[in-house]
C-alpha cells in the first residue's frame, strides 16, 4: 500500500513510484473556506518571495493537475512558456512527490515506449518503458522541454507524435521484432505539463499543422533590480516552503483514486465556446511560401479539443477551491490560459485592436506588425479597410485594420467588452 509523500525536508527527495492513496488514508477535501485559505498562504508566500509574481499563472498549472483526477473528461495538457529564471519551474518542481506525479528530465523518442531488445537470458526487474512503469495513469512533468526543442529534427517529430497519440490514450509501436511483445502497446491517461522558453513558439507551425494538445501560460519576465535583490535571497528552505504549501492544497485531490466533476452552468459553457473558436482562429496555420508570401488557406483545427481542455481547466480550479460548480472566478483561469494559447505577436495585436489602439502603436517593427495582421486575415479575424472607411487608426503607409463581425461577435459571446469596437461589414 502506498503511503503519503512526506513533506518538508523530506519533499525535497525523488519518492520512489507513487499511486493514489488508499481510501482510509485519503486526507479529505476540506469545505471551501479552508481550500481558499491553504491558497491564500501559498499565494502570501508567492508574492513575499517573488518580485511580481503572476498568480493566475500558477492557477492554470494547479488547475491542470487537480483536472488530472476528473477522469469524466479528457486531461488538459499546459505548456508554461517563461524565459529562464522564472517562477515557472519553481511550481513545476514543487509538485514532485505527489501522488502518480513523474518528473522527466529527457524525452526522446525511445522514452515511452523504448523497444529494448534484452541480452539472452536477463531477467527485467521492471518495464523499460516509462509509460509501462507509470501504467493506465499518471501525470507527466518536463521542467525543461527545451530539450526536445532542440534536438534533432527527427527526433523531434517523433515525440510530437507520439505526444499526440499519448494525449488521445494510445500509444503502439512496432520494432521489427518478437521481442517484449506485450510492452509494443499502451493505453490510459496521461496529464502532460511542460516548461518551455520562448522558443517554443518557433515551432508553432508544427503544433498547428499537426494537431496541438497543449495549452499554454506565458509567464513574464522576472526583471529588474528589485527581482533581483528578492531571488538573491531564495534559499532551500523556499523549495521546502513552496513545496509543503502546494502538496497541502493538491494532495487531498490526488489522493483520490477519482473525484466527481463539477457542474459547469450553460452559460459559462457557451462563453467558453465562442472563445475557443476565437482562439481556434487566432491559432491557426498560415502556410507562407519561400518568400514569406501567404501561399494557401489558414488551415484552423476545429473548435473541440481546445474547449475541452480549456473546460477542464475551469473544473480543476473549482475542484481545488472545494466548488460545486464552475464559477466566474474558474472562468478566469480558463480565459487566460485561453488568450495565453495564442501565439504572442497576434495576441498582443488583437488585445490592442480589442481595445480600439492602433496595433502599429505597440512598438514592434511595421514589418511584423504587417504580417501579424495578414495571419489574422486569413484566419478571418480581422480585414483591412480602403482609405474612406473608419477603422483602428492608420496611415499611407500602414493600412487600417477592423476586427470582423465575426471576430467581434465571438468575442462578445465570450463575455468580452468589445461592444464599443468597429466591426468590418464586408465579405
């Protein structure tokens, strides 16, 4: 029987495998006043040690763990995107020792299913594929996913692949042998989280064309002398402190075997709808040729997956606040992990556009401002409109630019205040 993982000093260590604790162990989840005051403290010991921290950050990668024991719905899979020395691996790490939790240093194409061929006459003590020793379930942890960004192209596409049958849960590979047979094939669950730099987002043409399973939370930049003077002070006893807090608010959920989802209100659900469609459209490929021109159509996943995910999101938030039903405040972290899963150029310009600001206005070069606006076309979320007509403010130069009816309507739908926003009213 597994026992619970040990806090303090002791949380500091790798435990061997863990598997959810037995009912007369369970810790219980507490009523909902005591679930918002174990955040309170985590989030007081956040903001003392970290120079601005970015809270509702931190609710999307908790939120997708505590959705890991919803096993109604499929998992949510985050990709938390920070330049180094962000707060990001701090929270990831912290979540080591939990129960079915596994922290990977490497992914390669032979990690989940590794297709070793034995020395004639040895004797397994255990699986050589990691998805065989973690079994039906687990949740998945890569601080530094980098790695696998910069491996070699082949490699590359392997994982993302096998990522993606991973996250649909199942995996089968064949080596062209006889050999370990019954470790060929997996099926279960799996939570994916993974801490990616920017550089991720130069990949995005692959994720898209190829079907993404990730959300994503960018993280800020940690700068400035003030963040400096309150990292130079982080000491061991930090990791211990943020540690014990984050297993006191997730360990009763992971606890449990299961837990019951909570009711999600209509409303809320079509909110949630129209933004993933949004956010569908903001995301989607644009196939441009050698010379940067767009050479077809923007290719848009459909608008099931993404919500999905996104659902579980809000679920696992309002698990972990002890709610019954998903609330406003849930759907604020389903939100930014939403507008976060858009790629940073095109959000950064449909958030200006969204508040009536002119997107050449931001600072970037025209020239990315430019094409930035010409995915977004093609992905039919905003038009260029003639000189005679009245839109975000523009130039000879620089042409100016309308979110669509369509665009605005999704957004509208989605609860967002975009109603004083000009719309395009052509085809």
């Amino acid at each position: 029987m597994a026992t619970k993982p040990k806090l303090a000093d002791d949380a500091l260590k790798s435990p061997p495998v863990a598997t959810a604790v037995a009912a007369s162990e369970r810790p219980p989840i507490k009523v909902t006043a005591e679930r918002e005051a174990i955040w309170n403290r985590l989030e007081a010991l956040f903001k003392q040690h970290f120079f601005q921290p970015d809270i509702e950050a931190a609710k999307v990668i908790l939120a997708c763990v505590a959705a890991h024991r919803i096993f109604e719905y499929p998992p949510a899979w985050s990709m938390a995107i920070a330049v180094a020395g962000s707060m990001k691996t701090v929270i990831l790490e912290s979540l080591d020792g939990l129960p079915d939790v596994y922290l990977i240093d490497e992914v390669t194409p032979q990690t989940f299913i590794s297709g070793k061929i034995d020395p004639e006459g040895h004797q397994r003590k255990s699986p050589a594929s990691l998805l065989h020793r973690i079994g039906n379930q687990g949740i998945l942890i890569s601080a530094d996913f980098s790695t696998v960004l910069t491996s070699d192209q082949r490699n590359r596409a392997k994982v993302f692949s096998q990522l993606r049958r991973i996250y649909d849960g199942h995996l089968h590979r064949e080596f062209g042998s006889d050999d370990n047979l019954e470790e060929r094939d997996w099926k279960g669950r799996i939570t994916f989280l993974a801490g990616v730099t920017p550089e991720v987002d130069r990949h995005h043409k692959v994720f898209s064309a190829l079907g993404d399973r990730f959300i994503r939370t960018r993280w800020p930049r940690a700068g400035g002398v003030e963040a400096a003077l309150r990292a130079m002070k982080h000491d061991r006893q930090l990791a211990v402190d943020v540690k014990t807090a984050v297993h006191e608010l997730i360990l009763p959920i992971l606890a449990h075997s299961s837990i019951p989802a909570p009711d999600f209100p209509e409303v809320l659900f079509t909110r949630l709808a129209n933004i993933g469609e949004f956010v569908a459209c903001a995301r989607a490929y644009v196939p441009r040729d050698r010379t940067d021109d767009i050479d077809g159509e923007a290719q848009v996943e459909s608008n099931t997956r993404l919500p999905q995910e996104l659902a579980q999101v809000g679920r696992g938030w309002a698990v972990l606040m002890n709610r019954s039903q998903v609330a406003e405040e849930d759907f604020k972290v389903i939100r930014r992990a939403a507008f976060d899963s858009i790629p940073p150029l095109r959000r950064d310009v449909l958030e200006a556009m969204m508040k009536g600001a002119n997107p050449y206005s931001l600072g970037l070069p025209h020239s990315t401002v430019a094409r930035t606006l010409g995915d977004l076309q093609a992905s039919g979320l905003t038009r260029s409109v003639s000189s005679n007509q009245k839109g975000i403010n523009g130039d000879a130069q620089h042409p100016r630019h309308l979110l669509t009816e369509k665009a605005r309507s999704l957004l509208i739908a989605a609860g967002e205040n975009v109603e004083h926003c000009a719309a395009f009213q052509g085809k």
